[in-house]
C-alpha cells in the first residue's frame, strides 16, 4: 500500500541548492493520492471542530475537500485585496518582506473552534499569521493541520503551543 511519501516528487536543489522541493502537484494528480491525502488529512482532524480555514492557496486544494468529507463550513483565508466584503488582515514576515492574508469579519463568531489546513508547514509565517486572524475574530483554533511538514524550518517553534499535526514530515527543509 502506497504513502503520501510515495506520491511526493522531491526535486533536489530546488529553489536553490542544498534543498530539496517537495512536490505536491503528483499527489493531487493521482486519483488513489489525492483520495489518500484527504482522509489521512481527515483521520488528523480528530478534534471538535465547526470549520475548516483554508489558506490561499493550496490550503484550498485541501480544505475544501476535507470540509466537505467532514460536513463542516470552509472559511477561505486570502491574500490582501481578494475578499469582497469588509474584512479583518494579519501582516507577516517572508524571506524578503512582508505579506498580508484577509478573512471576512463575519466569517467567524466568537465560540466558534477551526482547524486550519494548508499544504505546508515550513517557517509557520503564514499559519501563524492565520491564527491571528481567527483569534482576532474570538473563535478557536483547535487543531493544524498539513500534508507536509519540513522539521529543518522550525515553524512549530514560530507557531508555538497550538496542536499540530503532519501526513508527512521531514527533517530538513
């Protein structure tokens, strides 16, 4: 039986040399790895919850999905400018600058508990940021989850004392 890791493509020296880029896109191409994903995904949800945030945007390539396989609400978290009504945005630190992600206002009342799904965790930048913004609106972020995890960028050091989990982690970055 086939792994996550088994659908992963890993390019060495990708975006520069010494790492090592782990390639989803042979995941969600593949029918068994993409169905694979989704319900390893969904067994890692294994807590209380009333929606799933996705990040833009391959958090949305998986949310929405899980959402769906769960019967919970999806909250889409954007990028600056791509939400249509008013809206609450959280600042983060990249490599060279700075970005900003958006929810809606009204997108979550205060009670409400989340889990918060994304492709990646490397750096925690943007999970961190979207926390923020779930917080900012009173409800709880209860779980994290991600397909992959790169251990060697220390995002769950970033993020701090939330409980995260990984389909697929390693170890460097």
């Amino acid at each position: 039986m086939k792994t996550i890791d088994d659908y992963i493509r890993s390019i060495p020296d990708f975006p520069e040399e010494g790492n090592i880029f782990r390639d989803i896109t042979t995941v969600i191409s593949d029918k068994d790895g993409l169905q694979l994903a989704i319900d390893e995904m969904a067994a890692l949800a294994d807590v209380d919850f009333d929606h799933v945030v996705g990040l833009e945007a391959r958090g949305f390539i998986f949310g929405m999905p899980l959402a769906y396989k769960l019967k919970k609400g999806f909250i889409p978290v954007r990028k600056k400018g791509k939400l249509p009504c008013e809206t609450e945005s959280q600042e983060y630190d990249l490599e060279y600058g700075t970005a900003t992600i958006e929810i809606h206002k009204d997108a979550l009342k205060p009670g409400d508990k989340v889990v918060i799904v994304d492709d990646l965790l490397a750096t925690g930048g943007t999970i961190e940021a979207a926390i923020k913004l779930v917080e900012k609106l009173g409800a709880k972020v209860e779980k994290i989850v991600v397909l992959v995890e790169l251990k060697g960028l220390n995002g769950r050091e970033k993020i701090g004392n939330y409980n995260i989990a990984s389909v697929v982690a390693y170890d460097g970055k």
